[in-house]
C-alpha cells in the first residue's frame, strides 16, 4: 500500500516535471555545502535532498560529485563499525523511514586508487537540488562501507557521491527483476534533460577551494566560464595524456633551496625515467595518485618528510622554507596536450600544450581524523601502482585549480586552468554559459600572458625578494575568518583591557565546549534512534553476494568485476539499460515503461 502510495505520488511529480518543457532551457546551477569535511581536506561537496517527495520524506546530504548510475549515500548502519568518529558527517539516510522504492539490487562501490569497498541496496526516490526534482532516480543506500588508508588504517566515509552520468547518451538506469513497476530511473543530470530543464547532457565543474571559502562551481547543462582562462584541451571519454609535471616560480625571488624559478621533467615511472601516461581527472577522490618515484622527485624540491607510519608525505613546518613556499606564488605544474579550438581567440599561443598551475597554497592539506589525533598538515601525493588496467589519477587537490567539463552525448572533456579566488572569492565573477547536446567546444576568458591568472591569487600571495627573502604576509591569509586571523597587533591595549579579553576568550571557549558536547550528545541519540527504526533487510545472497554495479542479488547471476564509480562500468547480461533514440527528443519515465511493457509484451507472443 506505501508502495502504491509512492508511485502515485511519483508520477503526479513526473507530470508536473513535465510543465517545465514549456518553458526555454537553461543552465542549472549546483548549491554548494556549508560544512567542509576531510579527513585528507578540507573539501567541499555539494547539497541535495533525497528518500521522497515531501519535505517530511526527504534527507539533505551533502554528496562529492563523482560517478556513474545510482547515487551512493551513506547510512547508519554503514557507519556503526565506526564508532565516535566523523563517518556520514555530510548526512544519513535512513532509506527504510520513507516510502522507498527498492529494487532487488545490490550495488557496489568501488576505489581502486582512494581504497574505498562499499556496497548497499538499491532504491528508486526523488532527488531534488536548488528547488529541482527529478522524481526517479537511482540511489544506492550504503550499509558496508570502509576506506584503507596508504598505512591500512580502516575508516568510514563522511560522505556519499552525486553520480553525474555515462557517455554515449545513456540517461537511465533500469531494473527489470524490481519489486515494483517503478523499474527505471534517471540520474539526476540526464533527468533535469529528459524534462528538457537544461539545454544539454553536460556538465562544467571547478571545485574551489574549502580552506580559501573558495566556493565550487558545478553547472548541469552548462559552466561558469568566470572559472575559465585561456586555452582548454578536449578529450574522448574520461583519461588524457599526462605529458610532465613541473615546479615554477610565477613572480618575484624563489622560495626554493637553490633558487630555481622553473623545474621540470619531474613525471618519473616505477624505474625513475621521465615519462607520460594516461591519467583520469576525478572529483570523487582526495589527492594526486601518480608515481613513487614521482612523488619522491617532487618531495626532493619541498620540506617534506614521507612518514612511514601514516604512509603520507607531511610538510616540515619548522622550515622556513614552508611558509615561503606555501605563501609565495610558486606552483605544481602539469602540462597536457593542447587539442583545442584553433578558432578560439584564446588559442593564439603557438605552443602545443597546455599548463595548468596548482599554487602549493592549495596543496598544503590537513589530514584529521581518525587518521590523527591531531590535524596535520600534508602534501596530497599519494604513490599508487596502478594494476588491472587501472589508471593514475588527478583528485580534488588538482581540481581546485582546474576547471573540467564533459558531453556526455558526445563522450566530449574539455580541461583548462581555473582562476583563483579573486577579491569576491567566486574567480572572474559568475558568468554562466549554456552548453548545447552536441557541444564540443567552450568559451575561455583570454589570457596569453597568464596575468589574469596571477592577479586572481592577488592577496592570497605575496612575491619574494629577489633574494627569497619574506618581506610580506598576504592580506587575505591574515584577513577576518582565516586560520591568521587579524593582523597580529594589540593596537596598544591596557593592561586591563588584555585581562578582560583574556577573561572573555575562556568564557567562550568553555561555551563553545558545552555546545560541542551537547551536539555530540544529540547526534549520538539521533543515531541511535535511527539504528533502533532500521528494519533488517532479506536481501542476502545463500552463497554470497556478487559484486559489481549491476549484480543480482541471486546466486544464479554470474559476478561482474568490481569497478570504480567514476568510470563506465561492464553491463550484465539481461540487464536493460535505455538509449536515447537518434533523431529523438528525451523519453519521460513513463514513456520508457510503456516502451519496455511493450516489448515485453512483443517477445512473449501476448
């Protein structure tokens, strides 16, 4: 009878959806999270609703975006291995207090480079963002779930993934076996284009930065070209060639031991040689997975120390070199082939690559916990041996420099270099730009000489002396709500005055522990109560479960192998997935189901 309920509530939403046809279509903008999370960041994520279509039925969560099919969030039981530590931070989902559609699927999250092993079952709900619902759409409600850390430290994860869709215009996601005749769902994106919301399967991403309130920028059906400079390159699919990484000084003296300005042929393979390799940027994980030796050519330029416990090169911050580095406009630098529009203004550069400059501001990262008891500063260079015809990996610490977009119609990338925080802390200023369904090239803000790059950073850094002396602090660093905070003086206070500051800072220090405590206290009984409302699930296999993506929850289906979210996973066999027609516009949910009744009926003769 709730099953009934949901349906029909399902489909009136999808009918309403469909008014929106009438209306042009146009980009959609993503909200960002409030709350940053870690434990390798800070990082970000971006803020939608799932699990109904009311506002009583529905969980907020905050979700990376990153992957392909269902949407995995976290829930409780996932995390009760876990106990007092940071695991579901960015929000639960109690799939069993809502009206849930499941399916009779098991899904599998897999990371071969972030070390991530998850699994749930698999439900069909409405998810809305910024006000937008799309009514069906893919969910994977995760009850096993744990990340290895380089040392083999275990944990839970903070938050789940927004999957953003497959090339070659798959929009849906179909459950023939399901429990109900709600069997296809639409990933969120492909939805907002089945009901012709956005003009385009496509997307533009620049993750910001969560330590500069830096905030991201993610448009469905478009991008934000104030996130734009200069030339871009284009790409098939989802890997591009990694042609070197560098090290460069951009203005004024060298932080660097023996003052170079420019350091490059720093991409080295397992045997220490200069090479390229394919390479898959990725917004689902934390840090640079390239190279040992790599990592180590990089660390011999850095006050970095590689801790054999922990597995992580950490910063040596009693150097003075760190701060130099960290607060001078030195980069990492990665360099790409340049395929781009060669009509474009933008490409009037001879050169045939293209660089994209990562300031080591943004690679001075914090590890937390429960891989710490105390917040620790680190350089996200993580040494990986890529087997099974895996590949290495750009994460997050490179995208917050990076801008990244994909069609995926066209199965069509583009990547460039993003800007800095500029004074409003949103780049160039936002300027949206809708992306048509076939569209294979962008429009970049020009920058030829890279000085509107350098003057984004403008108060995050402060050039040296020519001689790598430290003549100033950037003013954004030490400004009001920065880790600095203030400009360090006393401004010639009294005596007394000091004592009543000092006075009131432990009055609100021991505030602020009370309201820690009580938080705590109140999150605990949340989850408790939400633990003691989980009805146990009859979906386990007698001889074990598959694993896979799209793995029946019966023996009798032949496993497929575990794949990483992020890239296209192998289809099973039976499995019916819908592609849009050519020459068609978008099919509705319920065009795709009398479409698929129909054909059933066809092959049965009736």
């Amino acid at each position: 009878m709730r099953v009934r309920g949901l349906r029909t509530a399902l489909r009136a939403l999808s009918a309403f959806a469909q008014i929106h046809q009438g209306y042009a279509a146009s980009n959609f903008p993503v909200p960002w999270s409030v709350k940053y999370y870690g434990p390798d960041g800070p990082w970000q994520a971006v803020s939608v609703s799932v699990g109904g279509v009311n506002s009583q039925a529905t969980t907020q969560v905050d979700l990376y975006p990153s992957g392909a099919y269902g949407s995995p969030i976290i829930t409780s039981e996932a995390c009760e291995p876990y106990p007092d530590t940071p695991c579901g931070a960015g929000g639960i989902w109690s799939p069993t207090n809502v009206d849930a559609t499941a399916t009779s699927y098991r899904q599998g999250w897999i990371g071969h480079a972030d070390q991530i092993e998850a699994y749930g079952a698999s439900y069909i709900q409405a998810m809305t963002i910024n006000g937008q619902t799309v009514p069906y759409v893919p969910l994977v409600a995760i009850d096993n779930a744990t990340i290895t850390s380089p040392s083999g430290k275990k944990y839970g994860p903070q938050c789940g993934n927004l999957a953003l869709g497959i090339g070659g215009g798959v929009q849906t996601q179909s459950f023939p076996d399901a429990s109900s005749d709600v069997d296809t769902g639409f990933m969120f994106l492909p939805g907002l284009y089945n009901q012709s919301v956005i003009p385009s399967y496509a997307y533009g991403l620049h993750y910001g930065s969560a330590s500069l309130k830096y905030g991201g920028s993610l448009v469905f059906g478009g991008y934000d070209k104030g996130r734009v400079l200069g030339k871009y390159t284009n790409y098939t699919g989802s890997e591009i060639s990694l042609l070197d990484i560098g090290i460069g000084v951009e203005k004024g003296g060298s932080p660097f031991e023996s003052g170079f300005k420019s350091k490059s042929g720093l991409l080295l393979n397992s045997t220490g040689h200069q090479t390229s390799f394919t390479v898959n940027p990725n917004p689902g994980i934390p840090g640079l997975y390239l190279p040992g030796k790599t990592c180590q050519e990089i660390a011999k330029y850095l006050p970095l120390t590689f801790d054999t416990s922990l597995q992580y090169y950490l910063w040596n911050t009693d150097d003075e070199r760190y701060e130099k580095i960290i607060t001078s406009p030195s980069y990492l630098s990665f360099t790409f082939p340049w395929t781009g529009d060669t009509s474009s203004s933008s490409s009037s550069s001879s050169s045939s690559n293209i660089t994209i400059k990562v300031p080591f501001l943004l690679l001075n990262l914090t590890l937390d916990a429960p891989l710490v008891s105390t917040p620790t500063p680190y350089f996200p260079c993580i040494p990986i041996d890529p087997t099974g015809g895996d590949v290495y990996r750009l994460g997050r610490a490179f995208l917050q420099a990076a801008f990244t977009g994909h069609n995926f119609i066209e199965t069509h990338s583009w990547l460039a270099q993003a800007p800095g925080p500029g004074t409003a802390r949103n780049g160039l200023g936002v300027d949206r730009v809708d992306l048509a369904a076939h569209a294979t090239a962008i429009e970049t803000n020009d920058d030829p000489d890279g000085a509107k790059w350098a003057a984004s950073w403008d108060g995050y850094w402060e050039p040296l002396a020519e001689d790598g002396s430290q003549t100033a602090t950037p003013t954004a660093l030490s400004g009001p709500g920065t880790s600095t905070g203030g400009d360090g003086g006393d401004g010639g206070l009294s005596t007394a005055a000091k004592v009543a500051i000092a006075v009131v800072g432990v009055v609100v220090a021991l505030v602020a522990g009370l309201l820690v405590w009580w938080r705590r206290r109140k999150e605990k009984r949340r989850v408790e109560e939400v633990r003691e409302g989980h009805r146990l699930r009859s979906d386990k296999c007698p001889f074990g479960c598959p694993h896979g993506m799209h793995a029946f929850q019966c023996p009798f289906r032949p496993p497929a192998p575990p794949v990483e979210l992020w890239t296209q996973p192998p289809m099973l066999p039976g499995t019916e997935i819908m592609h849009e027609m050519p020459g068609s516009g978008p099919l509705s949910p319920r065009e795709l189901d009398a479409w698929r009744k129909s054909m059933a009926s066809r092959r049965s003769g009736i």
